[in-house]
C-alpha cells in the first residue's frame, strides 16, 4: 500500500513539474494562432508604422491597409492626404462580414453586394408563410377550391398572393408537370406553350431554356404543392390581374369585359374607342406588366389615369370641377413590373368614351415648359364607365420619353424609351436606398475606393447609352495601378469612354453605416472631351469637363 501511495506520489509531482515548466494557458494560445497576413498586408502595416500612422488606426484597417500602402508608394502622398486616405479607408466595416438583410434569398456583404447560397430562397415558406383566405375572380366569376384539398388553397405572402401553379393552371384550361429529380415543374398554356420554373427561383424559361421573364418572388414547395406569385399570369401569360392586398382579393381577366351598350356617366360630347386587348406596352428596358386593358380613340393609345401616370413614374391628381390635371414625378426608382408580350386576340370591342376638353396640366407644381409655354394636351381626357382615361402618349412626351408605336399581325406595341443617362439622374438622387439603386442599375456592382479620401462606390460600366441597360460586369481587368490585394481603386476609364467602348461609367456613393446613397459621379463622352456629372450628398448638381 504504501509503494503505491509513493508511486502516485511522484506522478502527480511530475505532473506538476511539467505544467511549471510550460508558459501560462493564455500565452500558449496566443503562441499557437498563425500570423493570418499575407506578406504583403505585413509590408504595407510596416510602411505605414514607418510613416507615423497609429498602430490602433492601422489595425482598424484590416487587410485595406495594402490599399492606402498602395496608393502611397504611387502616388507619393503628403502626410495631410495619407492621413485623410487612412481616416476614410478605416470608416468601413470588415468587407467580409454579412449584414442580417436577405435580398431574394441572397445574402448582403456589408459592402452591398450579395452572396448568392445554394438552393437560394428554398426555406423562405416555412418562415414566413401564413394561411389567410383570398377571394379569387375570374372573369368576373369567383373561383372556388375544392374545401378539403387543403393546400391548393392560396396563401398570403410578403403582402402578396400566392396562388398553387397546377390548379390555376388546370382552371384556365393548361396543365402543370413536375420533375421530381430536377425540381422542375413544367407549365403547359391553354395554346400550348410550355415554359419551366425552378424551386426557389424567379426565372421562368421556354422550352428551348431562353429566359423570358421574372417573378415578383420565388416558385415555393409548400406541402407536396407548387406557389407561385400572382404576377405569373400577367407576367408569362399575359392576362390582366390585379391583386388587392387589404381586401386579399385577385382578379384575374383573360379577355376584355367591356359592353358597348354599358350607360356612361359623364361630360357631354361621346364618341366611340375601341378595345385593344393584345396591345403592349414595351417601357425601356422590357414590357411593362398591365392590369388594364387599353382603349385607342382617334388613333392615340389611351390608359386609365393612374395606370398611364404609373407607366412613367408619376403620381397623377385629377379634379372634375375645376378641369386641372396634376402630375408629379416620383424620383425615388420603384420596382419595375415586367411583362411579356400579350398573345394576339381576335377580339376588338367597341365602347362609349365621353370626352372632357380644356384641361388644365401641371407637372410638379409647374404649369409651363422649359421654353415657357404652356402644358397642354394635344388630344382630351375622355371617360369610360366613369373612370378618367388619358392618352399614355402625351403623357410620355411630358416626361422626356420617346415614344413610337408598331403593328404587325404577331405584335401590337407602344415602345416608351428615355435614354439611361437621363434616367440617371432622374432616379439617382441623395437618400435613394441601396435596394433602389439595385434595381435601377442591376444587381453586381463593383465596390471600388476613393484614392483621396478613402471613401467606397459601387461601380458600374455601360456599353450604351440605350436600352436595353445591361451593364458591363465582364469589363477588362483593372491596371495594377488601381488594385491591391482583393480592393480596387476608382478611376475614371478615359480610353474605353473615348474610344467608345464604353458609354457611360458610374460611381455610386454610400455612407458607411448607411443604407442609403449619398450622392454619385457619372461620366460620359460629349464631343472629343468627357463629362463628369457630380450630385453630393446634399443634392447639389455640379458638371465639368474633365482636363
């Protein structure tokens, strides 16, 4: 017993020993941790210590501290500009860290842009999905599901219906397939066409696998059921829907429903339109979705009040007593509903307008043009089943749109453009959300930094100063110059913008712990010079041409 007593004894005192011999818990972990820098993070935090920077400031820096070294070997900066470089460099959060923002099931950088994960927007039902009952009418006749197939019923979400694919579909007269291997439900229209929509995402494509238009929200598998969003009858198959979300009710209108011999209430004066079921409307960038169906009296194309002044941006404020019609500009950039061409129809109903002359316009409060005349309507407001309709044309001519009008056999269309530089500043104003400017401009942006004063931009390049407004996300690789490590530097392209290979290049500007723009840069060639066309973050407008 008491060899044993010694024998554990002498154990624990080498034990002991050994723990002795070893330096405290903490300085072996800290020992243990790699230097995670590369070589040349570690040069530039030694120039810049060299050069007087604080050691609290360069840690904040983080990797950007290869970029304000970069800058300063090139550029051979003073103390002053180092100094602001660095102050700037260091406002911005770590480049690699997420915000909590979701965006169409995509992730958002603290920079702005977003990660797109696997099997995006899967998960987003079982979240958020709520069971609410919705009120559905179809050609002017309510539409019931069967009361004990529980998930063909629509669902409410993110304030908007979501309605079960095969079901809809089987109503209107097509069908619906389902892959499940690939995921795929193949959709098949009452004239046959066939298009295919994956789960979790918005785009839906033809049979040969071309894109041919985008949802409002993700196609969601709920309970062995395919939801998709209400807009994929508009959007896809070209009926008129319109979606009330506080009465939850959906109208859905697959040919037109206007009598002729229907009383009109209204101005004396009537005359008779005409019903254009198949017409679209193609605003900038790609059909625009309708939920109304428009009228064409003496030639001009005419759309319910709000619906024509929506079109364009604008708020629209008619008053019947005293004749005056009010415009207002919408500069926020709102969420473009796209479409796609409305099949022909062999329809065309007449119907009784009644015409109201002499109104009064004003467009912003203004009621003269820039070349001080008067606004004024070449052609009159007319009214039908005592709803306001206006002539979409003029009111596109007011906004600076170029509007041109096509008919063929296959197509009807009214093509509204305004070239993109015009929508720029239009749109692109101090406050506008990063969301906005997203969906004004696209969804990769580059993130670039100022080499005075360290601020950050999203960067983008366009080939064009028309539509479609695509930008350039393949653009050449940035010179070293203008580069270090993973950040680039903002520089103005002279060679490409005077070449012509670029039309225009844009520098969004973004506060650090904002998410709101405060202002922007665009530069475009004019002549044998180029343009720069600076907004602040208080609103001021300055333009120059560049040396």
């Amino acid at each position: 017993m008491k060899k044993r007593r010694l024998k554990g004894l002498s154990a624990l005192l080498l034990a002991a020993a050994l723990m002795a011999a070893l330096p405290p818990a903490g300085i072996r972990a800290q020992q243990a941790l790699p230097d995670q820098r590369t070589p040349a993070q570690v040069e530039a935090v030694r120039l810049l210590l060299d050069q007087g920077i604080a050691k609290e400031t360069v840690e904040k820096l983080g990797p950007r501290a290869e970029l304000a070294a970069a800058v300063l070997r090139s550029r051979k900066l003073s103390r002053t500009e180092l100094d602001k470089l660095v102050q700037g460099l260091a406002r911005y959060p770590d480049d690699l860290a997420f915000t909590s923002k979701e965006i169409e099931g995509m992730q958002e950088l603290t920079t702005g842009e977003l990660f797109s994960p696997q099997n995006q927007g899967v998960a987003l039902a079982r979240r958020m999905i709520d069971y609410k009952p919705i009120d559905i009418t179809i050609n002017s006749d309510p539409t019931v599901f069967d009361p004990w197939e529980e998930f063909h019923q629509p669902v409410y979400l993110n304030d908007q219906a979501y309605l079960p694919v095969y079901r809809m579909m089987t109503i209107l007269g097509g069908d619906a397939e389902w892959n499940g291997i690939s995921k795929n439900v193949t959709l098949i229209a009452p004239w046959q066409s066939r298009w295919k929509l994956k789960i979790g995402s918005k785009e839906v494509h033809n049979a040969s696998g071309d894109l041919i238009g985008t949802l409002s929200g993700p196609a969601l598998q709920v309970e062995n059921q395919v939801l998709v969003p209400f807009d994929f009858w508009s959007a896809i198959m070209g009926f008129r829907s319109e979606w009330d979300s506080g009465r939850k009710s959906f109208l859905l209108v697959t040919e037109p429903l206007f009598d002729p011999d229907s009383p009109v209430e209204g101005y004396g004066g009537g005359d008779h339109g005409y019903i254009m079921p198949d017409l679209n409307v193609r605003l900038d960038s790609g059909y625009a979705r309708l939920t109304s169906l428009p009228i064409n009296y003496n030639g001009l194309i005419y759309y319910p009040l709000d619906t024509g002044a929506g079109l364009l941006g604008m708020t629209a404020v008619y008053d019947p007593q005293a004749r005056r019609l009010a415009l207002t500009t919408d500069k926020a950039t709102q969420e473009k509903n796209e479409g796609v061409p409305v099949p022909p129809s062999p329809h065309l109903s007449g119907v009784p307008v009644d015409i109201i002359p002499s109104v009064q316009v004003s467009l912003d409060g203004v009621q003269t043009a820039a070349d001080g005349t008067p606004l004024a309507l070449s052609f009159p407001l007319v009214m039908h089943l005592g709803q306001v309709f206006v002539p979409v044309n003029e009111l596109a001519a007011l906004t600076g749109h170029q509007v041109t009008y096509s008919a063929s056999d296959a197509e009807k269309t009214l093509t509204l453009t305004k070239p993109p530089s015009q929508r720029i500043r239009e749109k692109l104003a101090p406050g506008v959300s990063r969301d906005d400017v997203r969906r004004l401009l696209g969804n990769s942006p580059r993130v670039v930094y100022d080499a005075a004063d360290g601020t950050r931009s999203w960067e983008y390049r366009f080939a064009t100063d028309g539509y479609p407004l695509f930008p350039l996300y393949s653009d050449p690789a940035v010179p070293e110059a203008n580069t270090a490590g993973p950040y680039k530097l903002a520089a103005v392209d002279r060679e490409a913008l005077m070449s012509g290979k670029l039309a225009l290049q844009l520098f969004v500007h973004h506060e650090p712990d904002s998410l709101n723009m405060s202002g922007y840069t665009l530069y475009r060639k004019l002549g044998d010079s180029i343009r720069e066309t600076r907004v602040a973050a208080d609103g001021t407008l300055t333009e120059k041409e560049l040396p």
